[in-house]
C-alpha cells in the first residue's frame, strides 16, 4: 500500500532535483525522492546491523 506524505526541501535541493528529470535520467520527482529514500534507509539500516553484530562480538566471550 502506498500513502502519500509532504515533504519540505530547500530550493536548492529542488532544483537539483530539476536538473536529474531534465537530464533524462529520472522521470519525476516521486521516483527520485522514492530512491533517495531507499538507498538512505538500506544504509542506515546497514549501519545499524554492523553495530549490533560489533557490540554482540565485544560483549561475547572467548571459551577454549
């Protein structure tokens, strides 16, 4: 399900955004914001495990 949401950006980010749709490369707003998101959240998202998986190894401890 898809909802709509309102987002405020400066007017420097928009017409950056302007320059990707007329340079081909994206068709509209929506579908540059849409990836935007999507490469941000796998990064934090990334970032996150990684520090679960490095405080789960200091914490653990070493048997033999």
């Amino acid at each position: 399900m898809k909802k709509n949401i309102t987002v405020k950006v400066s007017d420097d980010v928009l017409e950056l955004i302007k320059e990707l749709i007329r340079s081909g490369k994206y068709k509209n707003r929506n579908q540059i914001i849409n990836k935007a998101l999507d490469e941000f959240l796998a990064k934090e998202i990334f970032s996150i495990d990684y520090l679960n998986v490095k405080r789960n190894n200091e914490n653990s401890v070493a048997t033999d």
